[in-house]
C-alpha cells in the first residue's frame, strides 16, 4: 500500500448552516511532500484537522496509514506530527523544558542528547537554555517544526511553516523539511508561497471555498491548464511582424515600446515557426523572451481568486 493518506467524501461544517469543506477526494502517498493551496479561509486548516483526528463530525472516510481517523484515533496520534499554523508556547518556560512538556504529552521520555538532537536538525543547538518568549518569530518557527518531529511521526502536518519569515530563513527552513522527508517521512504542508511549492512539493492540491479545484504535480497542472504563455520577442524590422501574424499557434500580438509580445498556448510551435522564418524570410530578431504561465496565474484561471490575500 503506497498511500500514507486516503480522504474520501469528505464534508464538514462547523454549524449546520455553512458547509466549510465539500466533496473532498484525495490520495497522499507514503514520502511525499504534498503541498495544500488556497487563500485565506478556503479551508486548508480545517482539512489538516480532520485528517488529524481533531475535528468530529465530519461525513465520509479518512484513512491514515490504514488506519480509520474516526475509529482508530488513539493509535493514529502517535503516528504523526502537528506544526499548528500559530503557536502560543508558555512564556516563561525554557526551550528543553518545552520538549520535555511535549515528551510528556507524548508519554515518552526524551534525554538531553535527543533534545540536542532535534535542536541540531533546525540549527538551534545554541538556544537550549534560551527562554521561549526571548527567541524570534523564525527561532519559535524552528522549534515547533522540531517539536512536531519529537515522536519521530511518520506523517508530519507543517501549517504554513514559513509564513512571515524572511527569505533566508525560509530556505533555511526549506532544506530542514527536506532532510525530514529523506528519514521517510510524509509532509503535508499548507502555503500560499509559489516558489515553497516549487522547492518542495511533489504534488499539490487547489482549495478554494472549500473545494478542491484540482490536483497533481505542479509542472502537469500548469501544462494541463493550457493557458495563454507569451514570448516577448525584438526585431531588427518592425515591418517583419507580417510574417509572425501569420502564424497558426500565435493568438494575437501587442506591441509595447520596442517589443512585440506573442500571446500563445504552444510555446514550442511557435519558437520552431520564428525559427522557420529567420531562416526563410531572413527576418533577426533580437531577442526572444518567454514567460510562462505560473500555478499562481492557473489558480486565479481556476479558480477566479488569488492566493497570496
Ligand atoms: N473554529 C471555527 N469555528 C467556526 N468557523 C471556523 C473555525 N475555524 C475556521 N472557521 C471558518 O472555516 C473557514 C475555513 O477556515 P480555515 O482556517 O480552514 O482556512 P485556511 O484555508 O486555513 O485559511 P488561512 O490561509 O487564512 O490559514 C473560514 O471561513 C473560517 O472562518
Ligand atoms: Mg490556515
């Protein structure tokens, strides 16, 4: 069995009146980094939390390591780990005394070499000691995600891991998930960073007003999304556009300072007919430019919403 996760039919509300999720269907397989995207509110939290068993109520089946989250929850608890999209940790308590909290939470014991450990994994050997309402919004962020691994999960939820951090801090945080996922285990994270996907997710999964809009690995939704790409391309003769209107994959053409731009849904085509003309007609360009579609542009395609709000 490859799948680390299996939601079928998933409906859930919070009051009888609102439908937050709605006909979710979804397979996670065993190792992957699987990315969950949507604007605020689309309901990304609410379906980590019926996955981990924190939510009641809902209808349909979840299936974690062949294990039903509705029946079999108290053995499903020790399987995974949960980095909460906001963390409130007691102020005045230390960062060990922190993991030896959770270790209780977990009814483990955890030596002082195994804190080392977990503080190693996320570059916060130094802060052992350090008072938890004394470290910064990024230092708190690395030590949930190391609290989230304490037990050793094999299935690990990070909501919004990143979010706030600056961009150095959030690579560095790019590569610890990373080396989470090399000991075998499988991430579901929730984002609204494109270029978080791009690094890690091996597929991802849309979400707006609580429905899924589609799912796979991010370069087959974006070919699949067929979308308009354009090439941006300079001529020496501006006469020579004749030529490029002439091509079957070239929807329309614009003009903007000294450039035209080449709107089109086969990128490949088209460059192989600019190629066919340059050799032909003799028409140079001086440069060719080409911008394609990205997940952000395919969602709002989808989805008519955007999902950094
Ligand atoms: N405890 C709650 N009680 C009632 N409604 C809630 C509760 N938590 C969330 N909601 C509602 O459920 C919907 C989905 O919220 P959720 O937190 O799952 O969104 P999200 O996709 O995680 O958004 P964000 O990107 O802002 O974290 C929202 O309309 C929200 O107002
Ligand atoms: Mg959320």
């Amino acid at each position: 069995m490859n799948e680390a996760i299996s939601i079928k039919d998933l409906y859930f509300s919070y009051n009888s009146n609102i439908q937050i999720l709605k006909n979710i269907n979804l397979t996670i397989n065993h190792n992957e980094v699987f990315g969950l995207l949507g604007p605020n509110g689309a309901g990304k939290t609410t379906l980590l939390e019926c996955v981990q068993g924190v939510r009641n109520g809902y209808t349909g089946n979840i299936i974690v390591n062949g294990l039903d989250v509705r029946k079999d929850s108290d053995q499903i608890k020790p399987l995974i780990g949960v980095q909460f999209q906001s963390n409130s940790y007691f102020d005045y308590i230390r960062v060990d005394e922190l993991f030896e909290f959770f270790a209780i939470l977990y009814n483990m014991k955890i030596t002082e070499n195994e804190i080392k450990d977990l503080l190693n994994k996320v570059n916060m050997q130094e802060h052992k000691r350090s008072y938890v309402n004394k470290l910064s919004g990024g230092q708190k962020q690395r030590v949930s995600i190391a609290l989230s691994i304490l037990n050793k999960p094999q299935v690990l939820f990070l909501d919004e891991p990143t979010t706030g951090l600056d961009p150095n801090s959030r690579k560095d945080l790019w590569n610890i998930i990373k080396d989470i996922r090399k000991e075998g285990t499988t991430i579901i994270l929730t984002t609204h960073y494109m270029e978080e996907v791009e690094a890690l997710c091996d597929n991802v999964c849309f979400i707006n007003n609580g429905s899924i809009y589609t799912v796979g690995k991010p370069e087959e939704i974006i070919e699949n999304a067929n979308l308009n790409s354009f090439i941006k391309i300079g001529l020496i003769a501006d006469s020579d556009v004749q030529y490029l209107e002439s091509c079957p994959t070239v929807e329309t053409i614009k003009k903007e300072e000294d450039f035209f731009y080449l709107y089109t849904k086969d990128i490949r085509k088209t460059i192989d007919y600019i190629n066919k003309l340059e050799d032909e007609k003799r028409i140079t360009t001086t440069s060719i430019n080409i911008q394609k579609a990205n997940l952000e542009d395919v969602f709002l395609n989808m989805t008519g919403s955007v999902l950094k709000v």
